[in-house]
C-alpha cells in the first residue's frame, strides 16, 4: 500500500493517549503527521481516504472504551482506511475496549489493521496510592516506536487493506488473589445502601485561584471564577484536574485507589497483534 500520510486522533485528558499515539505515528516514519484531538471539543472534519493512516486512542474507564471519547470520535468517517487501534488502562484490565472501539471504527467505514493495549498511570493514582505511576513510561513509548515501525513495514508488503481480529489480543493477566480481592470489593461495594460516589474535593486553603483547572477539564465541570466547586454531573473522574493542579488543592476522593494501588502493582507490558 502507498500510506501517503497518517493522523493521530485522540482523547487524552491526562496525555497518557496522547503519549502513546504521538510514539506509535513517530514510529511509522510518514513524513505527512497530523494530530486531531477530540479531549476538550468534537473536531470538524475527520474524513479519511484509503491512502492515508489513522492511529486513534483512547482511555479505558472500568473497562470500557470511556463514553466521551465515543461522543467526541462519533463524527469520524473512513473509505477503506487503515486505522490502528490503541486503548491505554490503568494496570487492572481493558476488558470490552478494543472490542468495542474496533466495532466503533468498522461501523464508520475503517478497516483496522494493527491494535494494542497500553498501560498509562490510573486515573486514580496518587502519591499515597500509586498505580501504574509515571506510565507509560521511556520503555512502554520505545515499544510503540517499534511497533509503528512494523505497522508501516506490514503496510508497505500488503496491497490492500486486509482487517485483522482484535479477539486474538491476549489481555495480561491477574494474580488470582488479586482478581478476586478486587471483584470483592466491588461487590461490597454495590450492596452498601448508601453508597458514596467518587468525587473531587478542593482544598480551599490550598487553592491559589489560578484557574488552571477550568483549561484542563474536557467537560467544562468548572465554572471559571468558581474554583472550589465541580460540577458532579459533568465530571468524568478522568483527573485531568487532580493531576494538573500545581497547588495539589484538587483530589479525588474515592475508596478504589487504596485497593487499586494494592491489588495491581505488577506491571503490565503493552499488548499488540498486527
């Protein structure tokens, strides 16, 4: 195949996407490269034609490619065109993604030729609960250059598009202990009758009214002057905000990162099939 070009379409609130997309598209080597990010507003024109390569990424939350990401990707459309498909999750499990994603993309039109599951730090992660931290990491980026360079090798063999089943990706596995602790506990916690759902809490004595915050959310779920208050039925729990706070006023309060960080502490590599 001629691949004259390829875009990186991506939802990143956090850049873990971000960062493994931008590696994958370096390592192809096309010297046409484009970005489109859909992480703070729905893009106009996401068109593709057979020549042309996508690589789109995404975050898995509990599992499932993150419901904005499919919003905001909603209006991407595909004549024949090879598209690489990447999910990043926080060390436990990408479970439905890369099905999900891949039944997304053939509906629009894309025939996905490569696919992989990347390891990027929780959302949840923080320093008393670390999970997956600083990830990914020199050594998960070097693989994706690596395996963007055999995506454009297997491209520039084939003659045309040929799909690949993301079914043979095989998903790391858990500790048995592990797996069980955490399902658990999350039974534990749907049979509490009151059950608190995980928020975000502003330290007011911490908080320096810079508004940084309100730039960082995809959702708009901080009003600008309002820096102390998140809108609940807008956050995402994606901690953009958490994370790029440079006060450290934002966290999240929620009873999964103690048994998260416990639970997952094996590292994970990345998972590919081509």
């Amino acid at each position: 195949m001629n691949i004259t070009s390829v875009t990186s379409v991506l939802f990143s609130p956090t850049g873990t996407s971000r960062k493994v997309a931008m590696a994958v598209a370096d390592g192809c080597g096309y010297h046409n490269s484009c970005v489109v990010d859909a992480t703070y507003n729905t893009p106009s024109d996401m068109c593709y034609k057979e020549h042309e390569l996508v690589v789109v990424a995404v975050p898995v939350y509990g599992g499932k490619v993150a419901p904005l990401a499919l919003q905001r990707l909603d209006a991407m459309r595909g004549d024949n065109t090879p598209i690489v498909l990447i999910v990043v999750y926080g060390n436990r499990a990408y479970e439905e993604a890369v099905a999900q994603l891949d039944v997304f993309v053939r509906s629009r039109g894309f025939v996905t030729v490569a696919a992989a599951a990347f390891v990027g730090e929780h959302s949840y992660s923080t320093a008393r609960y670390p999970i997956a931290v600083g990830r990914p990491d020199a050594a998960d980026l070097a693989d994706a250059r690596a395996w963007g360079r055999d995506i454009a090798a297997k491209l520039a063999r084939i003659e045309s598009t040929q799909s690949i089943d993301v079914a043979s990706l095989k998903e790391p596995r858990n500790p048995l202990f592990s797996k069980l602790r955490f399902i658990l506990f999350v039974l534990k916690q749907r049979r509490k009758k009151s059950v608190a759902k995980p928020m975000v809490v502003v330290d007011a004595d911490k908080c320096k009214l810079c508004g940084k915050c309100v730039k960082l959310c995809p959702t708009g779920a901080i009003a600008t002057g309002d820096y102390l208050h998140t809108d609940t039925s807008r956050c995402i729990k994606c901690c953009a905000c958490v994370k790029g706070c440079p006060a450290k006023a934002r966290t999240l309060d929620t009873p999964y990162a103690p048994v998260l960080s416990q639970c997952f502490k094996d590292r994970k590599s990345p998972t590919t099939i081509l």
